[in-house]
C-alpha cells in the first residue's frame, strides 16, 4: 500500500503515540505537536510523488498513440518514466528506502523544532517510528479490506464512488481505526 493523503493525519497521530509508549523520548511541547510535525514531512513527501505522478502522465499522453502502435504496456512504462524522473523531483522509488528517508526526515525535524529529548542513539528513535509508519500502512490494507466486507454484508446495497457509500466508507473506517487504537 501507498503512502496518502487521507492516511497522513493517522500515521501522524501513531508515530506521536508509539514514540510516547516508547519511553525512550520525552516530549517537550507535548503530542500535538510531534504530529503536527510528522504530518509535515509526510504530506510533503506525498505532495512531491504526486507531483512526478502527474508530470509522468502528462508524458504518456503526449505519446500516447505511440505507446499504443508499439503495443507497449501502459504500467510497466508509466513506472520505468517514473523511476527516470524520481530523482529530479527527490523522491525514492523504492518502498523500503523510502519509509526509512521519511522516518529520519521526522526524527530531523522533531529535533530541530526541540519537540523531543532523548538520551539513546539515533536509531532506536528511528526504528519507532519506521515501524510505526510500517505498521499502520501493513493494518491500513486489513482496515480496508475489513470495511469493504462490512459493506458487502449489509442489506442495502451501497455503489463504490457514491457519497453515500464514500460517507459510510470513512465512518466505518474510522471505527475500526478506533477498535485497533490508531486514531
């Protein structure tokens, strides 16, 4: 699973919490503002795919009858570009890589902004929060999956892209969000 927009503010908000439990740090301006700061640096790096995203599939429709005479397939060169292009826009393809950039991009600015104070290496605080931004995007999947089913099961039936069904969507969401303690 992806990193989006709509998950920022919960990865955010685990992040704050796993790093409390930790008892490794201590907050110096309490738990609002470790997650406003972690929302920070997801949204941005968030916003900067989106941004190579959209200049990728500006470059597939303006070869798009060319990619259709070769027969190529649309993902696999929508991906090759984009992995060109990744480095002009500073993002890090690959998923591993990524999450452990973002975790000492948080880690950076949780210091620099004296948000916390800890007396431990760099790297244990760094690993609660890879593995809270790990952790919540492994549950997200289930989350999803969980609420999809829940949908299904009901009665009436409810059209995927609706409001309603979008409405439903995010309050059972966030119920099960809840049930597991990540919001």
């Amino acid at each position: 699973m992806k990193l989006t927009l709509k998950a920022v503010p919960h990865i955010s908000n685990k992040i704050a919490i796993d790093l409390n439990r930790s008892k490794l740090v201590t907050f110096t301006k309490g738990l609002e503002g470790v997650t406003e700061a972690a929302k920070e640096v997801l949204e941005n790096d968030i916003k900067k795919e989106m941004a190579l995203n959209e200049k990728v599939s500006e470059i597939c429709e303006d070869y798009e009858e060319d990619i259709e005479f070769m027969l190529a397939d649309e993902r696999q060169l929508f991906f090759m570009i984009k992995k060109k292009l990744a480095p002009e826009f500073d993002v890090i393809i690959d998923y591993e890589e990524r999450l452990q950039n973002l975790s000492h991009e948080i880690l950076n600015k949780l210091y620099d902004e004296d948000l916390i104070n800890y007396d431990v290496n760099d790297n244990k605080i760094k690993n609660v929060i890879f593995n809270a931004i790990s952790s919540f995007i492994a549950n997200d999947s289930e989350i999803h999956y969980s609420v999809i089913d829940k949908i299904k099961s009901y009665k009436k039936r409810y059209i995927p892209g609706t409001d309603e069904y979008e409405i439903l969507y995010d309050k059972l969401y966030h119920e099960e969000l809840a049930k597991r303690g990540l919001e």
